[in-house]
C-alpha cells in the first residue's frame, strides 16, 4: 500500500472536468480526499486528488487523466507502507 497526490492542471476546465471527474469518481474507493482551485481568469483549473492504493492502481489512475486532452498530472508516491485504515 503506498500514499500518493495527484497534481493535475486541466486547461480549459469546462471542456475537460467531466471526464476528468468521471475518472475519479470510478476510483472512489481509492480516493482519500481531492481539492480543486479554479483559476477562472486563465481558463484553468489545479486539482490535487490523494489516494490510498497499491502502485499498479495508482499508475493506472494516473495513466487515465493523464490521456485526457487538455489534462497533465504529476504523481508523488510515498515509499511503501502497511495497511491504511
């Protein structure tokens, strides 16, 4: 089990959020807490979503928003740990 935060930047938020938050949605298990800063002047939107999952679910989560055009994600993992509550 490892911690992770997804940083994800979505230009043009109104064309991208609906798939974007489709996709987390389908993860909500996983899903520890999100937050979003819109940046209305500048068309874009910031969302930091942090997971509790195992290393193949998290690439995987990350490898959907990041094949959203428009969407571009960075991902810190933690090291490994035990079982999260």
């Amino acid at each position: 089990m490892r911690i992770a935060v997804i940083g994800a930047i979505l230009e043009n938020p109104t064309q991208t959020q609906k798939q974007f938050n489709g996709i987390i949605s389908a993860y909500k298990g996983i899903v520890r807490g999100r937050m979003g800063i819109p940046f209305d002047k500048e068309d874009i939107g910031v969302v930091s979503v942090t997971i509790a999952a195992e290393i193949d679910e998290i690439n995987a989560l990350t490898g959907k928003l990041g094949s959203i055009p428009g969407v571009t994600v960075k991902t810190a993992v933690s090291r490994e740990i035990g079982h999260v509550e």
